[in-house]
C-alpha cells in the first residue's frame, strides 16, 4: 500500500468516477484504475462497487475511506512541520453550507482569507441544513456551514445568532401584519411562502409554532421553495408572507415589502461551523477553521 493508492481511491470516491479522479490527478484512467485494483487486492476486499453508474464505495470501503482521509492529511501535516507551513499554504478546501451562510456569510468570509492565503482553492456546494450534515458526517466535504445541530459524530462551533422576521407584499390583503411588533400565531391568517423540508429556518419556525398551538396543516401554505432568493421573489409578487432571517433582508428589499419585526419569539437562529470530528484535517483546513472562529469572536 503506498499513497499513490490511497489518494487513488480517495479521489475516486469524492469524484464518483475513475476518469474525473484521472483528470484532477493530471493522469490516465487506467493509472487510477490501476492503484485502486492494487489496493483492492492488498486489502483482500472490493473497496469500490463498480455495478453502478457512479463509482461507489462498498461497505468496506467506506469504512476505509474515513481511515485514507486520515492518512493523507497526517502526511501533509508532517510534510508542512518540516518545511514550514507558513512558507507553503496552499490546497483546496471543501465546503458545504447551507443557504444562508452561502449566500450572505461565506462570500466576505472567503475574500478575507484569500487575500491573507491566495494560494487556497475553494469548493462550495449549497444545500439545506439537514443535507449538509448528512454530507459531513460521509466526508464529502470538510468543512460545513449550518443552522441547525444534529449528529454527534459531528463538531459544531457556533459562529452567531440571527433573528427571524416577518416580511409581507405592500397589498392591502397583508394591512394586518403591517404593525411592529407582531406574534408569530398572526401570520395563520395569510397566505404563506415556507422553505423547504430540512431548511434550518423552518425546522426553527415549525417548534415556533408548534409551541404556540398552531397546527402546521391549518396554515395556508402557498409556495415552498429552497432558498432565500426565491423566497423574497414570491413575497415580492405578492404570493404570500413569509419568515426568514434578518440578515437575509437586504436595504433596497424594503422597497417591494414590509418587514415586521416579531415579538416574543423566544429563540434566535443560530449558525455554526461543522467538521467530522473522525477526520483530521489538514494545516490548511485547520487554518480557516481558526480564521473563522476568530473573526465571529
């Protein structure tokens, strides 16, 4: 067994496929089918299920896939003590955020550290919350950005807390919202954008109401959709109210509708940093790790 196999193997499984593991390793297919049958054959068990459209780890092979993981990035680790780490920050670094943190954290967050580190690469891929820790806690990413916990074979470092508001059409259907503060039952009434299943801010505002009394199949729910974006663009059309996160509002937003603040909603939204607390990760992923929970401090 010799590296060369293992980040083979590595590769082929984020990848899903032998030819795009070949191309990110500036090699032939047969080079990396080559290291993955040699490893196979050492370790005596078939470590990829080729049955498929997509190449996937066996059982036993995602059993080791979280040991290769480990494997690699204690020998970068070594590798940068000995030259000095400082002298050579470089790499990719994998994130999957959800929604919010994608779309209004991590842009600033990650201009910040490239002007520091220029030489780090990024991969972000946007799912909800619940996705993301799934997507952890398989190692296809890691670092993730969430706003819900889950898993305890995950680590979460809270970053900060946001409030949730009311935001309604300018239409005089929606003239009863239009008071500050109101309460979240007030919002029964009117026609409703929701996010999605597994979207953090719903999770949140379902318990909201749940603890209020309010049965979620009364509610008039007319859209549901996954991302803040299309959330502010059917409010604006006038569809329906909906509660999203204060930061997600931006200033000329208020020029197409109201946003109400909500009284005695008792919980804020809260987003944390996750990783796998299996793996061990890279200098350089340990570097934005520390990077970013000193800059929520």
């Amino acid at each position: 067994m010799d590296f060369r196999q293992i980040e083979a193997y590595v590769n082929v499984v984020k990848q899903k496929s032998f030819s795009k593991a070949a191309y990110i390793s500036n090699v032939k297919q047969p080079t990396i089918s080559a290291h993955v049958n040699a490893l196979e054959k050492e370790m005596g068990v078939k470590l990829i299920d080729r049955t498929h459209r997509e190449a996937r780890p066996t059982p036993e092979g995602q059993l080791f896939y979280d040991y290769a993981i480990n494997m690699i990035n204690l020998r970068e680790t070594a590798t940068y003590s000995i030259k000095g780490f400082q002298k050579n920050i470089n790499g990719l670094i994998r994130i999957h955020a959800s929604n919010f943190p994608a779309e209004y954290i991590l842009p600033k967050l990650i201009k910040s550290f490239s002007d520091l580190y220029p030489n780090v690469k990024f991969q972000i891929e946007q799912y909800d919350s619940k996705q993301v820790l799934e997507n952890m806690l398989e190692n296809k990413a890691e670092i993730g950005f969430t706003g819900v916990k889950g898993s305890y074979g995950l680590a979460y470092i809270p970053l900060f807390e946001d409030e949730l508001v009311v935001i309604a059409p300018k239409d005089k259907q929606y003239e009863g919202l239009i008071k500050e503060p109101i309460k979240v039952s007030e919002i029964a009434d009117y026609p409703l954008i929701f996010r999605e299943q597994g979207s953090g801010t719903r999770k949140l505002l379902e318990a909201i109401l749940v603890r209020d009394g309010i049965q979620l199949d009364e509610l008039n729910v007319v859209v549901t959709v996954n991302n803040n974006a299309m959330l502010k663009r059917f409010v604006k059309s006038g569809m329906g109210a909906a509660i999203i996160s204060k930061c997600a509002v931006e200033k000329e937003d208020k020029d197409f509708f109201h946003v109400i603040e909500i009284d005695n909603l008792g919980v804020k939204r809260k987003f944390y940093l996750t990783y796998n607390k299996k793996i061990t990760g890279t200098p350089t992923v340990n570097l934005f790790k520390s990077f970013v929970e000193d800059g929520f401090k």
